[in-house]
C-alpha cells in the first residue's frame, strides 16, 4: 500500500495551486462572470493562460494537447483546479465538456475525435450533453426518455424537449440521446452528435439556477425534426446507455474531485475569518462551538479526499467500480455540502451575502447532490448491488 | 390545556390562507418582483389589497387599524401569510416593520407613534433597524459596538458603520444603535430615530445576498454625522440593549411563524409533485427513501407549530420566555431548513431551478439559522441559563 | 388555547414528583431489582407505597379504584412516574399492563372485567399480551400471523410460538391473538384471553435482552393446543386487529410520556455531573462542546413533551389522532434516544457503568424506536396516509 | 498511489478469517464466555488455537514470536480478528495488552522486556493499564492526576485510586502512572510497572459495564502504599505523559481496526437478516427504507476503512500522524456507531435480543466515542491543531 504522490505530480499539483491562486482567483470578481458562469470571452483568457502554463486539459491524452493524466492524478490535480469555481473552466476540465470529452476519446471514431474532440481539446470550443428530460421524462430514472430519432433514410429525425441542459447557450456542438425508432420499431437509446446551431435545436429558455458557475448556464431545448446523418452516431445505434456509463462513472467522481477542492476554498475562508473575528472575548475559532465545525469539515474533507484516491485508484486498475463510485458520490456530495453549510454558519451574516466566495459556493455544491445521480437513487442502487451480490 | 383554535380565529386564518390564495400568490411571478423583494409599486399594491381583505396590520392594536391579535393569533396568522413569501409584505407583518412597529409601540412616545407608527401601521411607509455592523464591530455580540452617538447640545452626532441593513432602501426612517458618549463618558447603549433620508446617512453599497424576499435588499451603511435631536431618542438614553430585547424576544418567534408557512409551501409543493412524478415504476411519493423523506417533513413542520404555539401562549401570558423562545428558534430554524433541504431533493433538478418556488424559499431560508442569533449562541446561552438556574 | 396545567393536576404531579423522590428513587438500588426487572416481591412493595400514597393505576377509571384520569392529565403524571424506571411499576401503569387493562376497559364484558382488570387494576395481578411472532411469523407485518385458533366445539385450541412477550414470567393471564379457523375458514384474528398457567402454554425460554427494566422480561412462548373457551374472546371474534387498534395508539403515547420521564431523569444526572466535574480548567458544562448537547437535550425534551401533550389532548376529545400519534412517537422515541445517548457521552466513562442509572436508560430505552412500530414502518405509515389525504 | 495489499497479506488475511469463522465464532455461545469476557480458561484455549494456526500476537516483532506487521498490515488483520468480540483475544491482539506490549516493546529494557513482555507475547498473561481516575482525578484531562508516587530510598510508594481499569482481574502484572514526588517536589507523571498481586494494590469493586468482551471486566482499583523499585520504572522518570503517547496514538487506531472488523459483522448479520426476513409484501432488504441503512452501512464501513489504512500507512513512514489518527478515532468510532445502531434497528425486536451478537456488539462499541479521547476531547484538539498551524 502506498499513499504517496509522486514528485512529478507533488509538482503539478503544486503548479496547478499557483496558477489558481496567481491568475484564476484574482478573475473571480471580474464583471465578465456573469450569472451564468464566466463569459466566452472570459473563458478564452482563462485558458489561454492555462495553455501557457501547460496545464491545459490535462485529463487528456498528449496527442490531444493532455497531460495524459491517470485517475489518481486527476484528483489531486482536479482538486487543486476547483479551489476556484473558475479553475476547472481554466483547466478545461470542467462539466458538462470534460465528460463529452471523455466520452468522445474512449467511444468516437477517429474521424469524429478530429472533428468534435480535437478543437474542444485545445479549449476552443464547449459542447452539451442532451440527455435529461422534462416531467414526464427522462431524469433519474432514464427508461422514461420520450425523445426519438426516426430513421428517415441514412438520416435520423430527431424530435423531443431536453432540460437542464448545462452550457446548451454557446455550445459548437451537442451530444443527443434518444429512443431510436427504425422501420417503426423502438431499437434503443443512442447517441447522436450535432453541430449547433442546427435546425430545429432551439434553446427554448434559459433556466433561473440557484446555481452560477456553469458555463452557459442550464437550458430548456426544443428539438423538432433535428436531422443527424448515421455517420454522426456516437458508438453503436441502441448503445447509447451502455455509452452514458461510460462516461456517468468516471464523471460522478471528477465532480467529486472539482467539488473537493471547492468544499475546501470554502473551509479556507471560513476557518480563515473565524481566526480574526472576535466574539465573546475571543477569536470564534477558540470557542468550541466553532471549533467543532472546524474540525468536523477537516474530518469530512479527509476522508472524502481519501476515498476519492481510491476509488480512482481502482479506475487506474481498469476496474468498472461502480459500487465504489456510488458510494463516494453519495459520501462526497453529502459530505462536501456539510463542510460549505457548516462555512455559511460560521461567517454568520457574511455567509449570506456574496461579499466571500462562500455564498456562491454554498449555491453551486447544493445541486451535486442531486446530478449523476441523487443521494436516493444511488443509495438504492448500493442496497440492490448488495443484496444481488448476496444472492 | 387546550389546543383549539376559536371559532374566529379559524375564520380569520381561512380568510388570511384564501387571501394569499387569491390575490398574492398570483403576483409571485410579477416582474416587480425583483432581486431584493419586491417592489414598493408591488408593495403598495399588496398592501391596498390587504387592506380591503382587513388584513392590514393584523398584529397591531385596533386603535392603529390592526387586529390586535395575541401572539397565538399572530401564530396562526403569520403562518397562513408566510405561506408565500409575499404575504407578510401584504399583510404588512414583515421582518423588519413588524418588530419595528412592536417596538415602537411598546417603547415610542406618544408623538413618537403619531410621526413614525401610524404611517408605517397604515402600510404608507417602510423602515429599517440599524444595529448590526461590520467586522470588527458588533454582530453576535452586541458588547462590540463600534458606532457612537456623541452629545452635542441638544443633539447627538452619531458616526460608524452599520451593514446587512434590511429595507434601508427605501425606508422612511431608521432606528439606529449606537454607544453613547455624553461629555466624554460611555453612558451606554441607545436608539436614535431619523428620518430618511438625512444628512450623512449613505447607503454605501447593496449587498449581494443568498436570500432576496426582503423588500429594500440588505445595505451597508455609512453614518458620517448624523445628527439626531435628543427629542428622537426612543426610550431613554443607555437603556438601548434593553429596548432590543423588548423587539428581539417576539421578533425571533414571529420569524419562526412567517418561516413556517414558506416551509410549509415548499412542503406542499415538493409533495404535489412527489405524487405526480414517475420514476422507476410509480410515482416518487410511493417510494420509501421519498415517502420518509415527506413523513420528516410532516414531522418537523407539526412539531415546530405546536412548540411555536406555546411559547406564543407563555408570551400572552405576560411571561418573558427567552428561554423558550430560544430554544424554539434554534428548533424551528433548524427544522425548516431541514424541510425545504429535503424540498429541494424530492424535487430533484427542478428543485435548484426557479421554476418553483421552493428554490426561493430555499435561498431566503438559510439566513434563519444565523440572525436573530445563531443556533450557537442560542445554544450557548440556553446552556448558561441552565446551568445558572441549577446553581 | 391554553397550555396551563390545572392547580389539581400541578398537585397531582408534585405528589408523583415526591412520591417517586422519596419512596421509588431510594429502592433503584434495592436487590430485589434483578435482570429482568422488580421481583414480584419488591413490585408489590412497590405498589403498596402507591396504593397509601393514593397514587395506585391513576389512568383507571375511579370505579377500579383509579383517579380517572384525561390523556393530558396522564401525560403529566407518566411523565412523573417515568423519572425512575420503577416509577410505573409502583403506580401500575407499566407496559404492558398498562395497555392490557386500558383494552380490557375498552373491550370486555363486565364478566371478563370482574375476572381479569379489577384484581389487576388493585395492583395484585400482572399480565401479557401473546401478539408478536419469531421469524417468519407476525412482527412488524401483522398480517404474518401464523397463531393459529380453531374452533373445536365450544372452544378454540391455540398453537402457535410467539416471542419478545413481555412479562409472561409471573403473569395472571395473557391475552393471545391468533388467526382464527371457524369450519376450515380463517375468519380473521380474534383476542383470546387464558389464564395462567393453563395448559398447552410454555415459556419455551426467557430471551437474553438489551434491557432489563420490564417485570417478567421476555420471552419465548410455545401455545401447543391452548384450549379457550368462547366467552372468554375479548371483543368479538375476527376483531382482533380492530381492538389492538384500541389498545395501540394509546399504548404508543403512553410510552411517550413515561419515557419522557426517564429521558428527563437521564439528563438531570448528566446535567448535574457536568456542573461539578472539571475538566481543562472548568467544569465540563462550562465548556460549550458539552453545554451544546444540554441545550440540546433540553430542547428535544421541550418539544417531546409538547407534543405529547397536543396528541393527548386530541385523544381526550374522542379523536383516533392515528397521525399524530404516529408523529409523535416517531418524534419521540428518537428525541429520547438522542437525549439518552448525549447523557451518556457527557458522563464519559462513568456514563458506560452502572454507577448511575444513566446506562440501565440506556439500555431499556433503545427498544423503544422498535416496539409500537419501528421509526421505518410509522415513518411509511405517516407517507400513505399523506399520500392518500392527498388524493 | 498503490491500494492493493500484497499476495502474502491477502493470504493472511483469508487465514485469519477462516480461523475467526472455524475456531473463534462456534465458541461465542461458550458457557465460558461469561459477563466480563472469556474465562481465563477459554482465554488460553483460544490463544492455543492461534499458536497452532500461527496468527499468534502477530503485531509483535518476530524475535517475540509475532509476525512483525506493519500498521497497514495489522489494519487488515485485526479488522478479520475484530470480526468476532473473541478474535482479537485469540491473537492476543486486544486491548488493554496489544497497547501494553507495544509500549514495553518501545520503552522498556530488555530485562522488563523479557521478564514482562516476553511471557505477555506468548499469551501467558495478561497486564491492565492504571491511569483513569475517578472524579475528581484525572480522566479525559490527564493533568488532573491525583494517584503519587513519592521517592522512598530506591523505591517508589504509590497511593490513589483508579477505576475503569480494564483486565486488572486476572492481569500478572499492572503500569501505573502516578505524578511523582522526590524530596517533596512534583517531578511530573511517571509510569511503574508492578507484579500482580502486590502489596497494597486491591481491587475495591467490579464495575458493572455496559459492555461485556472484555477479559477481566473493568474495575476500581485503590492503591495503598504500593511499593515499585526504581528498576522497575517504564522509561524515565516525569515521562510519563511522553510514554502515553506512543501508547496512545497508534492504540486509537488499532482499537478502529477492531472495531471496524465488529461493526462489519454486525452488518453480515443485519444484512442477512433483511434479505430472509419477509414483511408487508418482500424481504425487508428489497424496501427501500431498509435498503438505505443498508447502503449507508456499507459506505461507513467503506470509508472507514480506507481512512484506517491511509493512517495506518502514515505511521509505516514513521510519521506521528496526531492529526490523522485524531480525526480517524472520531470518524471511526462515529462510523461504527452508527453501523451498529442501524444494525439493531434492522434487527428489529431480534436486535435488542441476545439472539445474534448485534446486541453485544452494540452495547460494547458503545463506550469507543468515549475511550482513548472522547469525541469532544479530540474535535477540540483537532481544532487547536489547525488553529495553531493556521497561526
């Protein structure tokens, strides 16, 4: 067993703070990020100054501009990345893009990598991933999908309605899953990938978020008669499941990571202020009331870094790890919202106002308890994989 | 013992619900409705309807035009119009008018009422409270005040800096708190009335929030000598803290009422929609990890009313309560943010949009743990109580 | 409404208050006191000092010798009683008798009354109740009842195992359940009443358990061709479930109020140690980790015992109160056990020794988030009749 | 990063299982396994077993007869020893001697080496641990020490009473640590070690506990004149304190392992439970209430686990880990805890029974928030630490 992190990535990750701390967190305030995450214009600089500091997409394999980064590094290195909810925007390693990418590299053919994959790589482009639907459709539970894809000669016809559609506004492209329908008979979901804008893909509004931080923000899309050649079929016709997989696993635990070092820069703050504020005859940090919280969000971030590393580690073994990535979505996404709830509470009136970082925080981490998956559904998931593997 | 309601009081509560029904859930999706609360045009329309319902100032004596209710009444009452966020601006028994208004009324001369009650009684005019301040001055421990209020013939001259200021945009007047520094000496605490606006009073900057129901937004206020005529002292000169128990005892109860209806909406909401919605072959609410999660809400929502209940009771019987008003601030605060939390969840992805109201609720919410005392000072001082009174 | 007790019942509850002082608290260490609760010889002891001290089965109707007491009226007196685990033994108002004679009351013919409650009701009897089942019999799930009643002339021959049955060692009779056979038919669940001992009817072994509080313990019984006649059915037969509906929402609230009582007693002791042991400088009560969790104590007390007392009333205005009942012993159970355990954690070492009566509460009262319903099945319970209102 | 265990530890780790399944379990039901742990005859029993099947004290070096594991390595050992309360007794790996041998192996010379740890090593003896106090002495604040010891010529002459001493019934020899008095001066705590029995050390009373595993119960021990040579000092004189250290840091972690290996087999036996037990219509584990303690237990255990092995490493590097194994202890005992409390409540009625050992289990890992730090002691370190680094 061997928990320690090699000198070259003690290294990155050490290049990886500074540039976070030197060039993202001083562009937190500016105006360019607006309500719905940073501008284009404000992402483009961000990662510029990423590509000159060579840590542009660094989850990506080297012939693709990456870093060629395994699991384990990825969390120590997506960690570092989201101590500013900017960073992982610098990085281009942020959701919705670095899970298309990762999608697009393990399934894409090599004509689509270079069309699609290749330009996202080097940060020029985002992307969305079109998969969640409206009541009556398909959210947690994705066997309710309504959206279809006729086949209508070597084209398929694309209609359905998609929300919470996270960074549709801007987007070169967009990944669709849909029930696929050829010669009248349902065949599976799959993946079609269409450039945007398109006919017939129209943003039907821009969702209110409690949210900010995403890029573009999260729309509601209309979708009549999106027609898409077979030849843009992402994987196999009826695999498009099988491929949400292989991109929902690794996903659930790089937003583990992202939110990790969020969970922390909140913490910092926090602990930080209750280090100078004086109440009751002492800084709060020397009263056990805070103390307490203090060191419960050092226990929460401990071992929810720590299950992080291992869940990634038995990624870098090739494992499937599904139990385990349930398990530390659940635990992380639970555990990081204590660490920024307990941080609200200990900035006190502060915590509420947008004058630190928290409060956005505090609003960006609330849904991760609910995407790739909500606590609920992946708890039962856990009970189900448990009692079939006792069967 | 008795739990009943009056025969009157429930007509007066279905008449409060079927208003808030009506006439202000409807204008929930008015434009005028901005960023901090709504507007004074919204307002004012509000309050015209209120008042043709006589629902105006419910909490207020008849002579003013309320309806004199005892605070189980207000109990019942606040509820019913906390169960949209708007109600209490209607009905005029928002924080901070309504402990506003209680103060005055307890502590105001009679020309005091006249000049500053009246108007406000008939929902004319809007105010705020001035006590809190920044770092390092007084927030949780009032003992760290930092504004003076210096004599100066027949005036005080009041200089410091004040934030998360509720509705000083707007207001008509302002009490503020300040130390008070006759001939040199600090003869204590005390609350200045001044018109708005006044010379040297500026609103330095709005403060962006988590919360935005406060009709007026949270400021920070800069007071560059402001000059008060002692004739505008409200109560007597050091007796400052004491007059602020007089509004911070009931004012931390009435929250837990109003609090209580919006958590109840968002209960019902989240509920409705629990029944309707389909995933994994029912819908939701027939799923135990959603069914319990409604069962906590239920819970946490009755309990909370009837400890609400009777600490209101003990307060109609002339008690002081803190005690009990203590304790069940730090339990209704608690308890509601627990519902709406679970609000959110039920709700999933829709839970973080706006497209209900529970997002709203739960971004208002929050704040409650933390003003009118935190849950830790609330604990600390109930803990000292106890072990005072066991001495 | 009106929270006020009235002078008659504050005087009845200080006489409990003493009596419990002076009489019951002095024998908590009496020998007698064995594993599985008093001897015989010590609960009549017991019972006698009540039966002087006027205080014997108050919740009887006075005509069995009792004070008649209201549901209010009881929620105070338990409450009182429950501050020793022996209290309810001495004033004959323990589980299970307490519910048995509360359903004989309800239930019997004025026969079966003469025969089984008036020699209860003076304290000189105790009794059982046979309902529960091993695996894969009736626990949780009544209707998993395997007891089986067929008619055999005038009779009906019981056979059956029934378990967890508290207080069989030593008791004057039993009420058994069992599905009954008429002609081949199961006509439903019928109550049956034996005494004791009667023939077919075995302690198969006492179980080992958790607690050791209750008089008798528990035990495993084997009913092998039980032989009862018809008049001795209590109620009517196929009723069975319908009376255990009159004996259980009551007996659910009763637990409430007595273990209020114990978790009240608990506390005290924690309270009354943390302000005399020191610990870094100060009595431990004076740091706020600890005065947190007596805060906490004494506001999950507060609001146990106010809910109490709202579903009492409702009882005593002739309402099934299913649903709130069913909140409250949610509530309360779980409140108890938090109290129970933070006293634990208070007293640190000693907390784990019998050196005070904090560990037996302990121990007795982790049972009770079980029995009555476990928290899981109300909490369902509480969703679908939601669900169902709602419909 | 490398989580994998080697070849030869997998093998170990199977070896002990199989023996804690073939040996250990089948003698839970012993009839010598009595209120306070094994009888020393079924001790020795079980420690012959392990001899012969060579898992014998197998933390200790390997010139003592151990297998001279690492701390990763006992991480995965004693957590299969733990799996049953009478495992860690067979490998003599429990507490209070697994502490006690590593700290003669760390301070001791080689005369006490071989005339105290040798024989302990082979699992001829056991040993007890004298330094809790009753109030008002030292408890989880050491420096209210009240026990002395006063220079006497070459000998030592200890007075004072301790209690809580687990194993000294039936221990051949006792540490004690006492503050120490030359020529009338306090020269700090020092640690003595002495034959049992000896002169003047008496037990004055067996305490009833709440738990009952371990060997020889827990006792108040009143020391009268005992009279310890200088040679027989462990360590220096007035490093008393500095010697509890190196026994309690890595003692906290191993008691986790432990602990963890119970917790786990209260789940096995919940689980398995849930999967057999039918109610309302499926086997409880296939309702989702049940599914998701049931998945809650298993990301507990999961991330205790890990964070076990991530400190256990920590001290392999020779780091001092204070902050790690503080924040594991609580994370761990907490983890468990609530493992084991969901376990009973799964249980149901069976779970407060002595029908499996989820009841035993429970009461014993009850007093581990408490021992080696309570929870409170270590959040406040905790908090002092980064408090402190902060600076």
């Amino acid at each position: 067993m061997d928990f320690s992190l090699t000198p070259s990535l003690v290294a990155l990750q050490e290049r990886t703070r500074t540039f976070v701390n030197d060039i993202v967190i001083p562009r937190e305030r500016d105006p360019r990020r607006a309500q719905h995450g940073p501008s284009d214009d404000l992402r483009r600089e961000l990662v510029g100054h990423a590509r000159d500091a060579g840590l542009l997409s660094p989850q990506l394999p080297r012939e693709l501009g990456g870093l060629g980064l395994s699991y384990v590094e990825k969390a120590v290195v997506f960690e570092a990345a989201g101590y500013s909810m900017l960073g992982p925007v610098a990085l281009n390693c942020a959701a919705p893009d670095e899970g298309n990418m990762h999608l697009l590299d393990a399934v894409a053919t090599p004509e689509q990598k270079e069309r699609w994959l290749r330009p996202m790589a080097a940060g020029e482009t985002r992307s969305c991933f079109c998969m969640t639907e409206p009541h009556p459709g398909a959210g947690s539970d994705p066997s309710l999908m309504k959206t279809t894809a006729v086949k209508d000669g070597d084209d398929f016809v694309i209609n359905g309605r998609k929300w919470l559609i996270t960074g549709a506004d801007g987007a070169a492209f967009t990944i669709i899953m849909a029930r696929t329908i050829i010669d009248g008979e349902d065949v599976g979901a799959t993946m079609f990938v269409a450039d945007l804008p398109t006919s017939g893909f129209r943003i039907d509004r821009e969702l209110v978020t409690l949210d900010s931080s995403f890029t573009g923000g999260h729309a509601e899309i209309l979708l009549e008669n999106v027609r898409v050649p077979a030849s843009d079929i992402l994987g196999q016709i009826g695999q498009g499941f099988r491929n949400a997989q292989v991109r929902l696993v690794p996903a659930r635990l790089t937003h583990c990571m992202r939110w990790l070092g969020a969970a922390r820069r909140a913490h910092d703050i926090a602990a930080d202020y209750a280090r100078k504020r004086e109440a009751f005859g002492a800084v709060i940090a020397a009263h056990q009331g805070i103390g307490f919280m203090l060191a419960d969000n050092e226990i929460d971030l401990h071992t929810a870094r720590i299950g992080i590393w291992h869940t990634a580690w038995l990624l870098d073994q090739g494992e499937r790890a599904g139990l385990e990535s349930s398990m530390l979505k659940v635990y992380c996404s639970e555990a990081v919202w204590r660490v920024v709830d307990r941080c609200v509470q200990i900035l006190g009136g502060m915590g509420v106002t947008g004058d630190t970082e928290v409060e956005r925080i505090f609003r960006d981490i609330r849904a991760f308890r609910i995407y790739d998956g909500p606590s609920e559904v992946h708890r039962w998931n856990i009970a189900r994989k448990l009692n079939k593997a006792a069967a």
